[in-house]
C-alpha cells in the first residue's frame, strides 16, 4: 500500500469483499464446490495500515457477493464503493432495473 500511494493519488482496492470474508477451499479438492466462508482480518488490517501510513485514499470495488459485512468493513473505514458497470445493473423482465 505505501508504494502504491507514493505513485498514486489513490488506490482501489480489487474484490474488496475478501477483506471481510474469503472463499477457503481444501487443499486437494478439485472443485471450490467443498469450500466455505472465512472471516477475513479486514477491520484490524486497516486499522494497522492507518496507524502506519495515516489517512488511506482508497477506493472499494464491490464485485462479487456483497454481503451486509463487507458493506459495514467499507463504510466503517470511510471508503467509496464502485460499481463494475457490466455487473452494476440486474435484468428483470428482460429490462434493466
């Protein structure tokens, strides 16, 4: 993150979600069909990073299944959401809504 920040304004942070919670699949397995949800070290990870590099000018993209979790872990850190555009949007009767 530090090098990050000396070359940029701001960082987004990719797949956002695996901060709150992770897909953990056993070793082994030749499908992800026998994984589970793992609580992710999200909240004390960033509030280390913050302890260390002061104000985080980060963004989070919300791809993949946003759960009430992963939106309390970026609003409690202050962080905006983005939308991938491709997914942003959900068909209904072959309509987008």
């Amino acid at each position: 993150m530090q090098a990050s920040l000396r070359l940029t304004d701001i960082v987004r942070i990719d797949h956002f979600r695996g901060f709150a919670a992770y897909w953990e699949v056993p070793a082994g397995e030749t499908t992800a069909m026998h994984g589970k949800w793992v609580a992710a070290p999200g909240k004390e990870l960033f509030q280390e990073m913050r302890k260390r590099l002061g104000d985080l000018p980060v963004f989070a993209e919300d791809l993949g299944v946003i759960t009430p979790d992963v939106e309390r872990l970026r609003d409690e850190n202050g962080f905006p959401g983005m939308n991938v555009l491709q997914f942003a949007f959900a068909l209904k009767d072959g309509r987008l809504d």
